[in-house]
C-alpha cells in the first residue's frame, strides 16, 4: 500500500498549450522521458552530512523531475544501522530546504525491509542466491580468482536454513551472508556472486531491534526504485560496473525496469569529500563544526555566503556529462559572485588598524553629504547618504608609494591631487 501511495498511478496532466521548458546548457535530455511520467529519486545516506557533491545530485535530479514536469522522491538509504544518525537525517532535510530543493515524498528504504526480506526469500526458493558464510578475504581472493564458492551448489532448503539463521541475530548466524547466484567468470567484478544480505545486530535508528539482518545497497536500490515509480535513476559514473548488476536484480526478480542514466560526480582539487574523513575532523576538533566554512558541505559553503541560483546554475553548467573534471574553487566562487552582483548593495569599509589619514585642504570644516546608489547597474534598490569632511580615511596599503602631483580616486566623491606626501601626512585637494 505505501509503494502504491509513493508511486502512483495518476499520471501528471500538461495543460493545453504548455510545452516544456528549453533544456539548460550543459544538461542532456533523459532517454524516453515524457511530460508528466518522469520520477527521479535522491537516495541518500544518512550517515553524514551532505556536501556540494550530494548537492549536484540532489539538484540534477530535481531539475530532470521539474522540466519534466513529473515528481522528485528522497528515499533515505537507511539499510546500514552501524552508521546512521536521527541527526543526519534531520540534517540532510534541513541542507535540501536550504538549496531550494522541495522533495514530492520523503520515504526510507526501511520502510520496505519486509518486502526486501520476501524477495531474498524468493531468490533463494528459485535458486538465485544462495548462503555463504566463507571468511572475508578468502571470499574476495576467491572472488578476484574467479573461483566459485564451495556452497554455489547449495540447496534452497539449506539455503533457507542459514538465512533464518542469519536473520535471528544469533552468533551461529553471524558469519553467514546471502549471494547472489551470477556469473563467477565474469569479467566484470560486481557480477560475480555479491553479497546481497548480512547480519547486524546493531538497533535500527527507526525500526529498532525489529531486524537483525539488512540489505545491502545492491539489493535493496532495484527493488525499491521499481516498486516507487522511479523511472529515471541517475548514478555517477562510479556505479558504472554496478549498473549490470542492477539491471539483473530487477530481471530476476521481475520487476518492472528503470533507466539508468549515468553522470560524473563532482570533484575539486585539494578538497576532501569523504564523509569517513569528514567526520575525522569534526571529532577531532580540527573545525567548529559541519558548518564551519572551510568545509565542502552545503552547511559550509551556505555560511561562506553561498547564493542558491548561482549553486543551481554552477551545477547545471557541469550538467550530466560523463566526463570526471576536477574543478577549482575560483571558478565555484566567481560564478557566485556573479550572481550576488546583481543584488547586493554596495557599501564601504577601511581596516580599523592599518589605514592612514588624508588631509584634504579645499574641503569644507564641517560634515557634508552626497547620494549615492545602492546599486549602481540597478537604481530601483535606492540610494543612500555618503558623508564626506576634511579628513579622510585611505587603506594603508594604498598609500605606499604614492608621489605628490600623483591623482587618487575617491569612489563616489572625486579625484584628489596630492599636494604632499610626507613622513606619513598625506594631504591632497579635489
């Protein structure tokens, strides 16, 4: 009933007359996508808080769900009880709302833990998945030899056996993992035999001790996607491998099937993204916080004075293309200040240590006014009084070297001719 609910049947009517918007330049059109029948999803995880690289995410698949005038779903990844926080989820609403992203529905992988569990069970009742409980790394020595594990022939019923084993929680179960039942040779990694169940005892930030076996993300991402509605899922290009591997799961499984489509992810030089490695230095103390503005979380960049349009547009400028660029922060910031150009009012300020004092002879004794505009290019922001008197206060580092008969520009005021420059007395007339 909930999938019913998030996916819908009633398709987004156009009204008559009403086309499509252009696409923006940089972005590409989705492959068999129609007006009013597109979804996209943002899937994210809450173990940490979004940085501008979830940001182009979030706002690619917002921007595909709002041309096509079809739905956005934020479905929190929630299958990893080890990592997940309340406080990550609340975050990550509060980091969308402030990049103007307004999700149709909010759900949780969590909610589908039940149907999940079903579908494993069905795979393994067809012969699709089987259990496994070889260690680690000989399961991946075995994996990179191509080697099949020595439980590939197992029975359905032995099958069935261990995984209620491994979903009662209990240390007889620990070691045990489902598979699934692929392709061993394969040339491509994530098709030979992934794990697709394992136990974790750990509380559940929302279902609570309910479950002592999840999903993985390979498992549960196919299910959900196709029983919500997706049609459009947009991956990095990081998922590349895994893409054949999606498509499998909901093959096997008869589901109805989702597009892919494929983008690179957002990279800048010299910036850590890592979540691990964020999370590092909050708790160590090395920042104030997942706000603080050396970050390259949106909570960071938002307190650095970032401008929503100039996110979106900087965004959409690096579009969906395939192709991994490391950008620079100079052209991020540059793009922002071309957008705060356009409505921030202009005013002046001088170091309150480092300045020097100008002596202008010809003015007058006492204080005098000009008006000015807030907003040069733009006079509807009004304007606004300029005080102007005989003394006035330079930036220091503007003086150095400055020669008499040379000519300064006070902005808003005149020109000044400097009549004497000495042992730091500086006077001048206009």
């Amino acid at each position: 009933q909930l999938a019913s609910n998030v996916a819908r049947n009633d398709e987004a009517a156009l009204e008559a007359g009403s086309c499509v918007e252009p696409i923006l330049p940089g972005m590409a059109y989705l492959e068999g996508a129609n007006p009013g029948c597109v979804t996209t999803r943002f899937p994210p995880e809450p173990s940490g808080y979004l940085h501008v690289g979830h940001a182009k995410a979030v706002l690619l698949n917002n921007y595909y769900a709002r041309r096509y005038n079809g739905r956005l779903i934020v479905r929190f990844d929630d299958t990893n009880p080890s990592k997940e926080k309340d406080e990550y989820q609340t975050s990550i609403i509060e980091d969308l709302a402030k990049i103007g992203v307004k999700p149709d529905v909010v759900t949780f992988t969590s909610d589908y833990f039940e149907t999940i569990r079903l579908y494993a069970l069905s795979m393994i009742e067809n012969g699709l998945a089987y259990m496994d409980d070889t260690p680690q790394e000989q399961m991946q020595d075995e994996r990179m030899k191509r080697q099949n594990s020595k439980y590939r022939d197992q029975t359905p019923a032995d099958a069935l056996k261990y995984f209620e084993l491994m979903c009662s929680g209990s240390d007889e179960g620990k070691a045990w993992c489902l598979r699934a039942k692929i392709d061993m040779t394969s040339d491509n990694g994530t098709l030979r035999d992934p794990v697709l169940y394992r136990q974790n005892t750990t509380p559940h930030h929302r279902s609570g001790t309910k479950y002592k076996a999840y999903p993985t993300y390979d498992l549960a991402c196919p299910i959900v996607d196709s029983i919500e509605g997706v049609s459009h899922a947009l991956r990095t290009s990081e998922y590349d491998d895994r893409n054949a591997q999606f498509m499998w799961v909901q093959k096997a499984l008869g589901l109805r099937r989702v597009r892919i489509q494929t983008f690179a992810r957002m990279n800048f030089m010299y910036t850590v993204m890592s979540k691990r490695k964020l999370t590092w230095f909050v708790d160590t103390g090395r920042v104030t916080g997942w706000d603080d503005p050396r970050f390259p979380t949106v909570r960071g960049v938002s307190r650095r004075g970032i401008d929503v349009d100039a996110l979106k547009r900087f965004m959409c400028s690096q579009g969906a293309s395939r192709r991994i660029v490391n950008m620079e922060w100079s052209k991020f910031w540059a793009e922002n200040k071309k957008e705060i150009d356009k409505y921030a009012k202009r005013f002046m300020a001088i170091d309150k240590k480092n300045h020097a004092e100008l002596t202008i002879t010809n003015a007058g004794d006492g204080d005098e006014y000009l008006s000015t505009e807030y907003l040069p290019k733009d006079p509807s922001f009004g304007k606004r009084l300029v005080r102007t008197a005989k003394k006035v206060l330079v930036e220091k580092v503007d003086t150095e070297g400055m020669e008499v008969g040379e000519s300064i520009v006070l902005v808003r005021w005149g020109v000044v001719k400097l009549t004497k420059v000495e042992g730091g007395v500086i006077e001048g007339v206009y």
